[in-house]
C-alpha cells in the first residue's frame, strides 16, 4: 500500500470483564454489539476502510473469530487488506502488537467510535501530515461537543484557550515514536493515578495541566521535548468524533446521532 497510511483499529476486550453492552446484545465482546441495528465495529471499518489515505488496517483483538465473520471485514480480508492481529494483556503491548508488519506512519483508532466518519480520518490524517507531527492526538472543542450533544461527554480537559475532549484517535509517525509508548505502560486508568502521570509526562507537565496554566500547544510543546520528539494535538472540526460508545448514555447519544445523520443525508 505504497504512500497509504497504516490503520489500526483497537478492538480488545478487558481480561474477565463482560461488558454490559455485549450481555445485553448477547455477543461476546462490546465491539460486535449493534449500534442502530450494525455493529459497532462494522461502521468502524466501513469508514476507516473508506479513507482515501489509508491502505492496509490491521484490527487489535482478543477474540476475532465474531469479527471475522462480518461482512466489511470478509471482504477486506479477501482483498488481503485486512490483518488481524493479537490483543494483549495491556492497551501498551496491544499496540506494539497491532504494529507488527505494519509500515509507518500509523493511525490509531477505537472499535467503538461509531461517528468518526471517512472524512473525520481524512481530516486527522492531512493535519498530522500537514503538522509534521512525530505522534498525535484528536481533540474536539467542548463547545462543539456540546453542540453535537449536551449528553455526550461529562469530562473535559481544561487548557487556558478552552476545553477539550479525546476523540481516541491517535498518530504515531515512527519506530521512535511507537518505543515511546513504553513510558505509557503502566499507566491503565492513567486520570485516576497522578503518580503515574507524573512519572511518563514530568511534575510540572502535571501541574501545568491540572490547573489549566498553558494552552494545549503549550503542554503538548513541553511534552514534547520529554519525550524527544513532535507531539502535536489535533482539533477536529466535528464534535460528534469526541463521542464513543462506553456506556448506555453514550449508546443512545450515538444511535441519536446516528439517526439525525441519516435524516439529514436524505
């Protein structure tokens, strides 16, 4: 896939845990769980396979066999475009997993972010190119996450120029940036345990980011020089890419929007 971009769509699962999602649409996984009657990985890699930019995708999971068998997901096999690879006991080494045999620059997304569109990655991929970035990260503004959905997210990261929600898309430009995630390893719920924080991004990176002192140019221009290379945040122009499917609220934010998106459509 010469000058394509290399795609990899996390889809694990979490050790022992059944999430409710999956009990509920009786399957055994959250990202075969139908969202407005497909599942939530379908969409996925229906859109991801639709950017232009992107060639081969490799999808990171524990059980596959369910996945296998879905339609979009059949036929990029057949074309020999899609590659399953291993999930891991940790979010770290199911990257490195989903990494292996793959050619850089790659772009890191989630089973469950059901509204990203083709367009949305296209986005992401042409400001990351455009930014020259080493790695990466999406960002919604709250006002357009808000607009998009006053239900869709409760928390924010708060900068001096504003507020900002993860949009679980991710960039990562090298060999040297994918070695930079070991720093990441322990970190698990990372909000939830400061030391860890501290630990990977340096105290006052920390400090500066808990209290909101800098722009998110800023934090991320500090982090940058920790790390060794060019970490740039991203801000997308849709709200809506900030929604994902983590709970029953967010399920049916997503399934409104989705509904409104179709109406609009025509």
């Amino acid at each position: 896939m010469d000058g394509k971009i290399t795609a990899l769509i996390m889809a694990g699962k979490r050790s022992g845990i059944m999430d409710p999602l999956a009990t509920r649409a009786g399957v055994s996984q959250k990202c075969v769980a139908p969202v407005l009657g497909v599942p939530m990985i379908e969409r996925v890699l229906k859109e991801v396979a639709g950017c232009d930019q992107i060639g081969a995708i490799h999808i990171v999971a524990h059980e596959a066999d369910e996945i296998k068998a879905l339609p979009t997901a059949r036929a990029l096999s057949a074309e020999g475009r899609l590659h399953f690879k291993e999930g891991k006991f940790n979010i770290v080494d199911s990257v490195f997993s989903g990494a292996e045999g793959a050619s850089f620059p790659l772009m890191i997304t989630t089973a469950d972010n059901c509204l990203v569109t083709s367009d949305g990655y296209a986005e992401f991929i042409d400001k990351a190119l455009s930014a020259e970035a080493g790695a990466a990260a999406a960002l919604a503004r709250k006002e357009d996450v808000q607009a998009a959905d006053p239900e869709g997210q409760k928390k924010f990261y708060e900068f001096s120029d504003g507020g900002y929600s993860n949009c679980n898309t991710y960039w990562i430009g090298s060999d040297e940036a994918l070695k930079a995630a070991e720093i990441m390893r322990e970190g698990g719920q990372f909000v939830k345990f400061p030391k860890r924080i501290a630990k990977a991004f340096g105290w006052m990176n920390l400090v500066r980011f808990y209290f909101g002192w800098g722009t998110k140019e800023m934090i991320f221009e500090q982090v940058s020089k920790r790390f060794g290379f060019k970490l740039v945040p991203i801000v997308m122009s849709r709200g809506e890419f900030a929604i994902d499917v983590d709970n029953e609220r967010t399920f049916e934010v997503t399934e409104r929007l989705l509904k409104k998106r179709a109406a609009a459509a025509g």
